[in-house]
C-alpha cells in the first residue's frame, strides 16, 4: 500500500469516527434528554438536601414546575458551587439556578429572565452587636473585619468594590460549606459571612447555633437573580421557551405564596 492510499485510509477511519462519535454537539432546541440542574446542599430555603436525601427548597419547586410544563425532564445533582460552575462552563451542567449575570459567566454561559430577588449581606455573631458599625464597604478595611466567603459567588457590584479595596484580599477566607463557615465565625477566626442572611440563618437555625448568630443590617444589595445554562448544551431558542414559561409563572398565586418577600412583582413584561 502506497502512501497515498495509507493517507485516504486515514482520513476515510477519521470520517468514520467522527460519525460515530462527533467533536461537537449542537445545543439543544428541545428537551432531547432529561436536563441536569445543580442543587446546593444547604441553600435553605431555596435549594437543599432534604431528610430524604433528595433535592428540596422554593428554587427545586419552580424549576420543576416549569420543566414539567414545558414538558421536559430533569436531573437534579448535587454539587459545590465552584464545581457547579467549573462543570457548567465545560457542558457537563445544563443548568445552575441562584445565579447573577457577570461578564466572565456570559463567555461561557446563557441567562433566563429574573426569577427571584436576593439580598446579600453579612451574618455575625449576636456578642458583637453593635461593635462593627459599617456604613460603607471602606469601614470594613477600617475594622479590619475578617470576612469568610464562597469564593466566585457573587454577592453584588457593592461586594465586587469591596474586594478590589487594598488590603481587602487580606481580610477574605475562602469558604467551601457553611459549616466551615460556622466554626470559623464561632472560634472567632472570622468576623462575619457573606452571603445571603436569610440563608445563612436558615441553616444555622438546622444545626442548632442560630441563637448565636444574627444577620448585621449593612447589606451589599438587593439583586434579581437568574438560571444560568451552559453554551455548550443550551440554546438561545431553549432558553426563550423556558422563560416563556417562567414569565407566565411570575402572574401565579404559587409563585408569590412559595416566594413571599423574595418573589418579583409581576409586570406587563412577565
């Protein structure tokens, strides 16, 4: 065999594996398979494991109920928020709730319309009421407040500020799970958690530390937050049928009942 006849050979196997087994896949029109959505662990109320060890919280009923309209089947999996997005941007995770639009995310990552407000702010612990009497985000640098956080969890432009201040990367402690969190803020390693107070305390209220803990009244700020899709799964067209639904779902008693304070108001838009 010639070397010219070894180089078609090549190229036609290549052909064959290609067919087989293509570099690429489009993304999704429709709901072809079932698709998987990240839950966290212990996000309460809106996202968690519940004694069932099954995916529970506000966010996993919307989600459900408005796949389950559209007609489509979803995969609930349970995962870091660093790995969420890690597994997200490399199409292994269709879609990851509780999410704000960033620069960096929209590189590699699509957004449905606002589903729900989040307030984000600090919890400390209930002793230090009244020690740390912030107004701005430099009075932080001025207390030199050491402050645990989800690192890539955005908590807001104010917090984006806080961590671009001198001096401010000195003062932050990465946190993987609240309860590192908690023994952190409770051995007084850490002055404070940032995150979303609510949340926070929900899940301190489940390990029985709550009445130790209180939510400080300095907030970063009140955003609407959004389901993130991967590029590489996901298509614009998809996305557009899911808010279409969402849209409809914002006008329900459900969804005001099941969000309460954190629920949008309906609008002509919606």
């Amino acid at each position: 065999m010639g070397p010219r006849q070894i180089y078609v050979g090549i190229l036609v196997l290549f052909g064959m594996i290609a067919t087989v087994y293509p570099l690429y896949a489009s993304p999704m029109q429709t709901c072809e398979r079932p698709l998987t959505v990240r839950v966290a662990e212990t996000y309460i109320p809106f996202s968690f494991r519940n004694e069932k060890g099954a995916a529970a919280g506000k966010d996993i009923a919307l989600i459900s109920q408005t796949m389950d309209d559209l007609g489509c089947e979803v995969r609930f999996v349970f995962l870091p928020w660093k790995r969420a997005l890690l597994e997200l941007e490399q199409g292994h995770l269709d879609i990851l709730p509780s999410a704000s639009i960033t620069s960096e995310r929209q590189v590699y990552a699509l957004f449905s319309q606002p589903y729900r407000n989040e307030v984000s702010g600090l919890v400390v612990r209930k002793e230090d009421e009244g020690r740390f009497l912030i107004q701005t985000v430099e009075d932080i640098i001025l207390y030199d407040m050491k402050l645990g956080h989800v690192r890539g969890a955005y908590r807001g432009e104010l917090f984006e500020q806080f961590q671009k201040l001198p001096g401010a990367p000195m003062q932050l402690t990465d946190v993987s799970i609240s309860e590192i969190g908690f023994n952190l803020l409770l051995n007084k390693r850490i002055d404070g958690l940032v995150g979303i107070p609510a949340v926070t305390l929900a899940h301190a209220e489940k390990l029985g530390i709550v009445g130790k803990l209180m939510a400080h009244p300095f907030l970063f700020g009140s955003d609407p937050i959004h389901l993130m899709y991967s590029r590489q799964t996901i298509s614009q067209k998809l996305v557009d049928r899911i808010d279409g639904v969402l849209s409809r779902s914002i006008r329900t008693s459900f969804y005001q009942e099941l969000y309460g304070l954190d629920a949008l108001e309906p609008s002509p838009e919606n």
